[in-house]
C-alpha cells in the first residue's frame, strides 16, 4: 500500500523540503483515526484539512529614534592682519678703497719675523683687508711674495728658527753629533722642529747643511749601509764549514741544512754553497768529502744490499746504529730504520742480517706487588709519580708503567691501591712558588744574574724558551705592572 502525501506550497521550505512542523502535524494526524481516511479514498475527500499552522509572535514595537541635535555653527575666523611692510635698511656707504702699496704696508704691519699671516688668520680677524689683498692680487700668497714676506707652513707653529739662527744652530751641533742626520738632531733639547725650518728655509736638509759649510752625511736608506756581511763571504769558508760539519760527526744530507739551527741546521751554508759550487753536491765535493753520491741526497731509494751496508759503513765509522738514535739526535737517518723495517721486518732482524751485535737484553715485567712497591720507593724519594712522567722517564719507567694500567686498568686506581694520595702525582702548582714580592725580587734578581732577558716579550715565552708567565702573573699581583717589579730588582741589585 502506498500513501502518496501530498503539502500546501506553504509548509515547503524555501530548498522545497518539508518542514518538520508538517511531519509532525502528519504523524499526529496518522494516530487519530477520525484524520485517517477511508480505503480508495484520497486525504483531500474526507473534509476540509485542518490549519496546522501557529499563530505567528506579534514583533515587539521599536522604540522611536531620538531626535538628533543639530549642529553648533561654526564661528567664523578672525580675518589676519596684515603685516607691516619691511622698512628697507639705510645703505652703507661704500669704503674708500685702498690702493696697492697701502695693502701692502698694512700686510707688512701684520708680519712677524719675516713670516706673512696665514690665510685663516686673515680671514677670522682682518677680513676687508684680505679681500681687498685677494681681489689686486688674485690669491693671498701672492699678495704675501709681493710685500716680500713668506708663508710659514702650518706644521711649523713655533717659530724659533729664522734662517740664521738654523744656520748657527747646524754648526753647534756639529761639534756634538756626527753625522748631522735630521732624525739624530731631532732627539736634542730644543731641536725638535730644526729639520722643518732647515726645510722651509733652504729647500732640504742637505741643502741647509751646505749653507752651513758642513759635510753632507750619506743617506740612511742606502742597501750597503743596511746590508749585513754574508756569513760565508767566500769558497774557503764554505769548504771550512762543510769539513767542520763532517769531522764533528753531522749529517751531510742536503735534508739536514733545512731544519731548525738547534737541531743542527744551517741554512745559510746550504744557499751561500749554491751560490758559489752550482749546488750542495758539488761543494761537498769540492771539500773532498764526496765518497758516494748518495751522501748527499735527501731522498735515497733503498734496497735490502743498501741497507745492510749503510749499517756496516756506520758501525766501522763509530756511528751509532741503535733504533733509538736513528730516530732522533745528530746521527738520525730516518729513511735508513725505514728501509730496514720494510726489507727486514724489524731494526733487530735488520743487524742480524749486517752481521752486527745485537742487544737482546729485554727489561722483565713486574708483577703486582713489585710494581707496587716500586711506585712506593719512587714516591718515598721525592720523584714525580704522575703517569705521563714515569711513561717518559726510562724505558723501567715504560714497563712499570704499561704493567701497572695492565693490572688496575687506571691511573687513579693504580695510586688508590699503593695508598699513595691521589693530589700527589699532579706537579706543583706556580701559585706556590711566589708567595711575596720577596720572591718576586730573588726571582728577577737570579735572571738578571744570569743574563736572562726579563722584558715582557722574553718573559711570556714559553718555559722552554726560557719564559716564565707566572712570574709575570705574580709580579703584577703585588705590584701594580711588570715594570715597576723590574725597576725595583734592579734598585735592590
């Protein structure tokens, strides 16, 4: 059975849905058996449809507006008044103008010892005057040549110099200073600004030197006169060096020239050879010193015949051959331990096969408790027990060392189970060295006893240089800068 509904336009919503209203009124309708209509029959044959609709809300009354209060009137502007007219300025009467040789005079008036006034002055205090002088002359230091004055420089502004007493001043100091260089005569009371008027005066300093009657000296700026005397002026003394260097048992490898002087270098016999042999080889050989030319050349290719020869050569020549002064020291030759390891396996292997003794005496490990007490007795006599410094100190040092972290893993639990203080193994701390400016004074004194130079620059060297930072630290703790602690070591000295 199909029910077919069907609603008045107006209980559609706008989107032609049915409003819920209708659905409800609907629902309600289906319930009441009098709404119902008969079988076959449609809704609209049984009566008039009922007006479901609500009444609608009547709207509430909307206040009346308040009447707006009108506008005040603008009150009208007070009309200007007008301002009263400029009365034009009097004219000033022209100067007179003055003629050419009155100017001059007046300029000459303003001169001090010869010297015409600056233009800045002029232009501050007798302003007409300088534009009349600018205006006959067109330009002030003309103005200034045609009354016969000259212009000072304004560096130069005391002016005690006038050209005679530059003169006379040049021939007393002549019997003070030799040579007259103008920047010797500048550090003499009162002669700072001699140079300057000698200048401005003659032209130059040699110039004004000439007037004087007195010698010219030669220019500071001459490369002969800067030039230091080469250390090796000549063939013999580069043959005497090379020879000096073999018989005191150094390297002659050209390699050995170039590092630092301390560890046996010398540069300026390496460039001074070449210059005057062509090159290194040849002045060795010049020095008869040349046996085999692998001497001298810094990178050598090896083969397992050159190895085991070059270790007989130095054991017949008295050098040393150990693996420890190979490596370091004046008879090193890294290329050789290199060489022997990479044909021999071992430094060791490498004297068996040259024939050479071998040391094979070997330090014996420790065990626990004689490393132990070992690190006792070292502590017991005052030694240093930190772990860097018995690595360091000897190859008994290395084994106690490495055994020791082999049997507790750690510094610390090494020094814990000796029952030694862990603050013990850690070096002395600079505070406790200088504990007043007595101190302070003996440590100055000792340097400059020794010779050692105490300025700032030295001082803040490292140790290994011989510098000494906390002495400098301390010295400016219990005075008030470095300077003062110097002046009074050497006021005690």
């Amino acid at each position: 059975m199909m029910l077919r509904l069907c609603f008045p336009p107006h209980q559609l919503s706008p989107d032609c849905k049915v409003r819920k209203s209708s659905l409800y009124a609907l629902m309600q309708s289906a319930s009441d058996p009098a709404l119902t209509p008969a079988p076959g029959k449609r809704l609209a044959d049984s009566g008039p449809r009922p007006d479901l609709r609500k009444p609608p809300t009547p709207k509430a009354k909307r206040a009346p507006k308040a009447k707006r209060v009108p506008k005040a009137k603008r009150v009208p502007k007070a009309k200007r008044v007008p301002k009263a007219k400029r009365v034009p300025k009097a004219k000033r009467e022209p100067k007179p103008k003055r003629e050419p040789e009155i100017i001059l005079s007046d300029v000459r008036a303003l001169a001090e010892d010869g010297a015409g006034p600056r233009a800045v002055t002029m232009m501050q205090l007798h302003r007409p005057l300088f534009q009349e002088a600018v205006k006959h002359f067109g330009s002030w230091p003309a103005a200034i040549e045609a009354a016969g004055l000259v212009i000072v420089p304004r560096r130069l502004k005391d002016r005690a110099f006038t050209r005679e007493s530059v003169l006379s001043k040049l021939l007393e100091l002549s019997t003070v200073t030799d040579p007259l260089q103008g920047t010797k005569v500048k550090g003499h009371p009162g002669c700072s600004s001699l140079p300057k008027w000698a200048v401005h005066y003659f032209g130059s300093w040699d110039e004004a030197l000439e007037a004087a009657g007195l010698p010219v000296p030669p220019p500071l700026w001459k490369k002969h006169l800067l030039k230091p005397e080469p250390l090796y002026p000549d063939a013999a003394s580069v043959i005497a060096a090379i020879q000096a260097r073999a018989a005191a048992g150094q390297s002659l490898l050209k390699s050995s020239l170039k590092v630092k002087k301390a560890a046996g270098g010398d540069l300026n016999l390496d460039r001074r050879a070449c210059q005057l042999f062509g090159g290194w080889k040849e002045a060795v050989d010049a020095a008869g010193l040349l046996e085999d030319p692998l001497q001298v050349v810094s990178r050598r290719f090896w083969n397992a015949e050159d190895v085991v020869a070059e270790f007989r050569r130095r054991h017949a020549a008295g050098l040393p051959v150990a693996g420890k002064d190979l490596h370091e020291g004046p008879h090193k030759d890294g290329t050789l331990i290199v060489a022997a390891k990479r044909f021999y396996g071992t430094h060791r292997a490498a004297l068996e096969a040259a024939g050479l003794p071998v040391d094979r005496t070997r330090i014996p490990h420790f065990t626990c408790n004689g490393a132990l007490a070992e690190l006792s007795r070292r502590y017991g006599a005052g030694e240093r027990i930190d772990g860097r410094t018995v690595l360091t100190s000897s190859n008994t040092g290395r084994r106690l060392h490495d055994d020791l972290i082999g049997f507790f893993g750690t510094w610390k639990a090494v020094l814990k189970a000796a029952g030694i203080p862990e603050n013990a193994s850690r070096p002395p701390h600079p505070r406790h060295r200088f504990d007043s400016k007595s101190d302070i004074i003996r440590a100055l004194r000792a340097r400059l006893d020794a010779g050692q130079p105490v300025d700032l620059t030295s001082m803040n060297r490292p140790r290994s240089q011989g510098g000494d930072t906390s002495l400098v630290n301390y010295a400016r703790e219990y005075y008030r800068s470095w300077g003062e602690a110097v002046r009074d070591a050497h006021a005690g000295a």
